[in-house]
C-alpha cells in the first residue's frame, strides 16, 4: 500500500501552560505510528530549510493535516487556512480541554478532537479513531468549499514532482514489455512525497502494456488513499475485467467481475451531472466519455455474466432456453444503451447493444413461449418484442451515421481506426439481408486487422453461431475471419522457480563465518541437494516452467547447471554488467569458476538492473536501501510479473550463520514469504559437514 503521510501543525514550546511538544511526543505521534501513518511537522522543515516551500507543498499534498488550535497562534490558523483554502477534506483539528481562548468563528462550527493537557495520552483510544474517520471521510470539512460549492479542490499532481529520471525508468520498462520491472518501480515508489503521482505513471504504463495483476495492485494502492480516486477506479473497472477472463475458478471470475462493477460504479457516482454549476465543453465532453465507457463496462460484465448462464446448459435447445431466460441479458442491453445515449460516439457501446438487441429478438421468435413467461398474457408479449424491434430498428439507423462510410487513411499515412473498421463490419453482419455483404465487410477487416483484433471480432460472431441466430452471416463472416490466423497469447505457467544461495566463501573468510567451503565435497553436496528439490517441483502438477536466479559463483550457477541438465530453462539476471558482476560476485570461486560463469552468459542470455551500485539519484534518499535488496526485489518481482498459478522459492541457507549485509539470502526468504512464494529452505549448514574447515 502507498504510504499515507500527514502534516501537524502546532505551537512549539509551552504556550499558555500547554506542552505542545509533549502533545506530540505522548499522544500525536504514537497514534500516527499505531494508524501506520508517517507525519512532520513544520519544526522539521524549519531545521532544514526552505520552509515556506515545502510548508506550501505538505498542507496540499499530505493525506491528513492535525492542527492544533488550542491558543490563539497566528503560525497555526494561517497554514490551517492555507490548507482549508487548497483541500476540502481530511483535515482534523485538536484542541486541549480548560483553554481560554474563544473558538475563531469561522471554526466554531466545526468538530474537534479533544484532549487533557496534562496526560494527552489518556486520550489516545479515541484520537486514533478521529485520525481513522477523518481519513474515511468522504465529506468536505473544509469551511471554505462548503460555502463554495463550485469551487473545486486543487491539483495535488501540480505539486508532486516525479524525478524525471523516475519517468525515464517506467518509460524504458513500458517500451521493453517488462512488467516485473514496472512492478519494482511501482514498490520504491511508495514512501516518496511524490510517491502516489509516480504510482500513476507506473500503473498507466501497467495498463497500456496490459500487465494487469500488476496495475491491479498500482491502482489498488492508489484507491487506499482515497477510495474514490476518479482515475484508480475507472483504471480498475476494466483492469477487473480484464482479470476475470483469465481467472482460474468461477468464484475468482465472480470476484472479479463484482469487483469491476463497484469500481464503476463508484465512477459514475462521481460523474454525475452537476446540478450547481456549469460545465465547460471540455468537462462536459470528458464527463460524458467517461459515464459511456463506464456504462459500457458494466454492460460487457453482464454479458459475460449471461453467457456464464446459458453455456452451463447441457444441449444447444437448452442454451437457448437459459439465453432468453436470463435477466443477465436485458442487463447487459440497458448498459450498453446507456453508454451509447451519454455519447454517440462511443460505438462500441451501441453496436453492442445492438448484438444483444438481436440475439434477444431472434430467440424471442425462436422460443415463443419461453418469451411470454414474463409476461400476464400473449399480447403483452408480442407488442413487448415489437417495441424491442422498433428500439434495434432505430439503433442500427443511429449506428449507420456513427461509424460513418468512410475511413481513409491518414494524410500523415497513419493506420486508419481499425475498431471503427470492425464495428461496421459487425454492423453489417447484424443488419444484412445478403450474407455476401457481409463476407466483403470482414474482407476489409481481415485486410487491416492483427491477429488480436481478428479474434475479438471472431469471438462475438461465434456466440451467435453457438446459439443459431443469424446463420447465414455467421457462415459468411467465418469464412473470411478463419483465414486468417488465430492470435494464440502465451498461455500462463503453471510453475517458475525463483533460486537464492550462499555464494561461495571469499578466501580467507573467518572461520566462525563460513557458510559454503569452496571444496569439492560441499559443491556436490549442495548440487546434489538443488536437483533433489528440482526434480521434486518438477513432478508437480503442470511441472516446471523456467526458473529465474543471479550468477553468482556457487549456488546461483549451480542451480542454473541444474537446470540446464534437466532441460528446464531459466533466466539469468545480474544486479551489475556482466564483467562489473563478476568482479563482484564471482572472481572469489577461482578460474573454475569463472569459467562456468562466462559459459553461463553465453547460453542464457542475462538481463542487467543497473550499471553501478549506487542508486539512482531518485532512489537516493530511500534509507537502507542499496542494490543487493533492489536486485532480491527485482528478482522476485519479475518472478511475479509471469503471473505463474506456482510460485516456489528455493533457498540454500544457513539460518545460523549472520548475513554479510542487506540484500542476501535472508532478506529474499523473508519477502518472499510476503508474497506468496512457497519457500523450500536448504539447510546449507549440510555443506559444512560435507566439506567444512
């Protein structure tokens, strides 16, 4: 979860018989930490600097801001109007009990946190508590935005400087395709004040790339701070979606689905029309795309919600009958409806509507009975489904003069809108009498379209066909979209394993300290024990996919020999350039061992995390923080990144024996665990009985 940072502003000293610094120290600052919240004060910023700078960019940018306006202390009442005038909620104010100075009017009205002076912590139960409901809050407690309906709270994006370089490092993991490098950037990022505005930027990269367990987490983050966070929730209505159709169970499916509904919800909910205030065509334009594609979600999760109904069915009739009967359906009509009223330009969302029109029309001919179940009697039922021909008779007219005739390329020579190009295809297989017509349309598709494209059209066609409604154009559609060639996405590994290993022992090591002899009685003691739970994962279910591992001499390059025995592949990444690593973590083993690392690097290729062990200057003031931890995350984050059902972490390790410094074996074991990993510990203290000093 991103970190949720708040700002106190207080009196310094004693004023007026009240410790402030005391108030901080016994009640403030224990409740902060128990809320797992990170809070400064203006002292802090005073000592270094800069204050007005920073004081300006803290009441914007903090999640919470405690002001204690106990005396009457100008410091405080004008950063606390500073904040009141910038932010409209999540502000709480404080005040000891027994002071003497009157209430400002302006706060009057508003509510307080009291406490004793003389034993703030007595009050420490219910502090925490108001810090927890204020964070909750979804009201104003701003005066100023109260009395100003209109006026809308200011960007706290303009304020939070994401390091350029930050941006460069997701711009270059965006290009590349690699997910568990986003996801890396996504946890250094947090902590940092820039931190929620560098968490965007990665889980719109996420997005784009469609590394979507990854911006599941980004955008879930985000939402933790505000849980109606406009973009965070219109990133997960899809992100959700997206997710459902590769979950492995119908309760994850479901959980998915459900969890895509709320989110849009939530957006539409913020993106209702105003009713005291008048729009710019810009927002109006915005509101209205955002409320279509909102709506549109909602009407793709019914459709899939319906087509889970009708294809548990055992036989084609009674698919048909489970169709027709499912409420799913007149859902999924009205949603898509909806999308198309907020703005006709949003196509998708009509020709949908118009698929579904169809489907329900057709099987409501088909299935005379079953059609007239809802209603009282046989004549409602008829002029219901007139009234459903009527609606896709005017639709289809609405569509014909939205996705237009044309669609030329370019003057700049750029590809033309192929969706628009599908979408008049679709158009064309759901209102045309001639099947030929319709053959010509996805001829023109098959001409422009990739294989992904292809196959989304290939995938609405084939629900008609599944349930026998407009044949003839399903039988003309097919033929031109089957030859083409089917997109088949790598489907997901069952299994990776993530390895982490003592190296071996640098010459000369105490011995009090040894973990891994350099002998060849302890090297084949610990390959003998990698192959053993090698081959054991492998007899898993679904067996093994790759494996992923450093090289450094000793158990990283053993597990990597391993392997290749076995004929599973792996994946070699190394924190530093290959020549910079192997005067790191390699040259100590000997020439035999260098050796082994040079052929290593011919047969799999490696991927680098950095050029150097410094941090990058962004990630410079992250405190114990050095490249051996960021390498262990990198690691097990691109583990993640494969979306594998299995995830298994081995580690060779000697619990009895202290780390040499952050980043080794003990610190991969503990973080793993975090995430899930089933970690399959090797005792290493076996390699001092095989071959020790």
């Amino acid at each position: 979860m991103e970190v949720t940072r708040a700002f106190i502003v207080r009196p310094f000293g004693t004023k007026d018989g009240i410790d402030f610094d005391r108030v901080e120290k016994d009640l403030i600052a224990p409740a902060l930490k128990q809320a797992g919240i990170e809070g400064r004060t203006t002292l802090e910023i005073t000592r270094q600097g800069n204050i007005r700078e920073d004081m300006f960019r803290l009441l914007v940018l903090s999640d919470l801001v405690i002001a204690d306006v106990s005396v009457n202390n100008a410091n405080v009442f004008y950063e606390l109007g500073i904040r009141h005038g910038l932010r409209d909620r999540h502000t709480l104010l404080i005040r000891a009990e027994g002071t003497q100075d009157k209430y400002p009017f302006d706060l009057q009205t508003d509510r307080y946190g009291r406490y004793d002076p003389e034993d703030p912590a007595a009050t420490l139960p219910d502090f925490l508590d108001s810090l927890k409901s204020t964070l909750a809050d979804t009201n104003k407690d701003s005066p100023v935005f109260k009395l100003l309906p209109r006026l809308t709270p200011h960007d706290r994006g303009a304020l939070m400087v994401v390091p350029f370089d930050f941006q460069e490092e997701v711009e270059i993991a965006k290009n590349a395709h690699r997910a568990g490098d986003l996801r890396l950037l996504a946890e250094e990022a947090r902590g940092f004040e820039w931190g929620s505005a560098g968490l965007r930027i990665v889980g719109d990269a996420q997005f784009q790339i469609k590394a979507f367990a990854g911006a599941k987490e980004t955008f879930e983050s985000l939402r933790g701070l505000d849980n109606n966070d406009f973009l965070a929730n219109f990133r997960l209505g899809t992100i959700y979606q997206k997710l459902a159709a590769t979950a492995v169970s119908p309760d994850a499916k479901l959980d998915c689905i459900t969890r895509s509904e709320q989110a849009i919800n939530r957006v539409l909910a913020r993106t209702m029309p105003p009713n005291d205030r008048d729009e710019s065509p810009k927002e109006w334009a915005e509101r209205r795309f955002h409320r279509a594609e909102g709506h549109s979600l909602l009407g793709s999760n019914a459709k899939t919600r319906w087509i889970d109904d009708w294809q548990a069915a055992a036989a084609p009739d009674l698919q048909r009958e489970a169709a027709l009967r499912s409420p799913n359906l007149a859902s999924s009509i009205q949603h898509y409806l909806d999308g198309f009223a907020e703005d006709l330009d949003s196509f998708y969302a009509g020709i949908n509507a118009l698929a579904m029109l169809m489907i329900q029309i057709s099987l409501a001919k088909a299935l005379p009975d079953v059609w007239a179940e809802d209603f009282d009697d046989g004549d409602a039922a008829v002029a219901d489904l007139k009234t459903c021909e009527r609606r896709a008779s005017r639709l289809a007219s609405t569509l014909q003069l939205a996705v237009g005739n044309d669609n030329k390329v370019t003057r700049g020579g750029e590809r033309f809108d192929i969706w628009k190009e599908i979408s008049r295809a679709d158009l064309s297989f759901l209102t045309a009498d001639r099947p030929s017509q319709v053959g010509t349309a996805y001829r023109k598709v098959r001409a422009n379209a990739n294989p992904f494209e292809i196959d989304a059209a290939r995938r609405n066609v084939l629900l008609f066909g599944e349930l026998g409604v407009l044949s003839a154009n399903v039988e003309a559609a097919l033929k031109e979209m089957n030859q083409a060639a089917q997109d088949k996405p790598p489907a997901l590994p069952v299994r990776v394993i993530l390895f982490t290993g003592h190296m071996l022992d640098a010459p000369g090591r105490d011995k009090d300290k040894v973990r891994f002899p350099n002998t060849p009685e302890a090297v084949a003691a610990a390959r003998k024990m990698i192959e053993k739970v090698a081959k054991e994962e492998m007899n898993e279910d679904g067996g093994v996919a790759f494996g992923i591992a450093g090289g450094a001499c000793g158990s990283d390059i053993l597990f990597h020999e391993v392997c290749h025995s076995l004929n599973i592949p792996t994946l070699l990444l190394l924190a530093l350039p290959e020549a910079q690593f192997q005067a790191e973590s390699v040259n100590r083993g000997g020439v035999d061992w260098v050796m082994r690392y040079q052929q290593l690097c011919q047969r799999v290729t490696p991927r680098v995390l950095a050029d150097s062990k410094d941090l990058p200057r962004w990630l410079s003031g992250k405190k114990g923080y050095d490249i051996w931890q960021r390498n262990n995350l990198w690691m097990m984050f691109n583990a993640l990144a494969t979306q594998a059902r299995n995830l298994t972490l081995i580690a060779l390790y000697n619990r009895e024996k202290e780390p040499d410094g952050p980043g080794g074996t003990s610190h991969l074991v503990s973080v793993a665990a975090n995430w899930g990993f089933k970690t399959v510990e090797l005792d290493a203290r076996q390699l001092l009985k095989a071959g020790g000093p």
